[in-house]
C-alpha cells in the first residue's frame, strides 16, 4: 500500500509539470488534436473517394480500348477495299466484346460506351487518323491494289492490324 501512494504521489508531481496535460484516456491533448486531425482527414477522403473514382477519362483516352477500335478500323477498311482479303469479323467481334467487359470494369456504363462508339465527332476522329495512317503507307482510294499492298504486309507482319485480316 505504501508504494502504491508513493508512487501515485511521484507520477501526479511529474504530470504538472509536464507540458501537455492529459486528455481523456491519459493521453495527452496534443495526440488528442492529432488524433483527431486523422480521423477528419480519414473521412473527408472517403467521402472525397467518389468524387475521385466518377472523375474517369473520356474512353477516347484509355489507349488500350481505343488503340484497339482503331486497328479493327484499319482492318476493317482494307478487307472493304481489297477483293483479296477478307476480315478476321468473329475475331474482332470477340474482342469488342472483351473491350466493353473492360471498359465496364474500368467503372464506364453500358450508356458511356454507347455514346463514345455511336458518337459523330470520335468517328471522325478515328476516320482522320486512319486516313492518315493509310496515306503515310502510300494507299490512296483511286487505287484499291494499294489497299492489298498494305493489306498483305500487316498480315505477314502479323501486325495489330494484321491479325485482324486474312489473304483469301
């Protein structure tokens, strides 16, 4: 019993002198105030959390989705064009079913994926950069032999494009 008062008297001395005096639970009020900055900042960042994931690019920036659309493009164009080469279409159907999987995990819905495909201003887009792609490889629309040109070189480079094609 003695040492139990002397020590309580030997702490409760060095508790007032001590700078921060002590909160509930014996902590002291600074680790109170801190503790409390972390909780708030905790749950302003999960109420934020939302706000973060809805704020996703438009799917014209997720290259791995439109760098795909844009080869089954290229692929499709040349097999139109070259009587000599078809289109690898049940491929090319499989991934853009993969594609929209993808997309849907990515967090977009079935109603953004639609716009993005259906919409005017991505076709011409994609368009533009297609027609680029076909003129710095020398095809011109005048002359559809260009189109088995490249056509018959992606599919023995078994290119991103190529793969969506086959020589008949």
């Amino acid at each position: 019993m003695t040492r139990v008062i002397a020590y309580h008297s030997m702490t409760r001395g060095m508790l007032l002198h001590s700078t921060p005096t002590a909160g509930r639970l014996g902590f002291p009020k600074t680790k109170g105030i801190v503790m409390s900055s972390v909780k708030m900042l905790t749950l302003l960042s999960v109420l934020a959390l939302p706000t973060i994931v809805e704020a996703k690019p438009p799917l014209r920036e997720v290259k791995e989705i439109d760098n795909e659309l844009y080869y089954i493009a290229i692929a499709n164009e040349i097999s139109e064009y070259c009587p000599s080469i078809s289109g690898r279409r049940l491929k090319a159907i499989g991934v853009l079913w993969g594609l929209k999987s993808q997309a849907n995990k990515l967090g977009y819905s079935d109603n953004e994926i639609r716009a993005y495909v259906d919409s005017d201003a991505e076709k011409d887009r994609m368009r533009a950069k297609g027609e680029a792609y076909l003129a710095q490889h020398g095809v011109t629309y005048e002359n559809p032999n260009s189109f088995c040109t490249l056509g018959r070189a992606e599919i023995e480079r078994n290119s991103a494009i190529g793969v969506y094609l086959r020589a008949n």
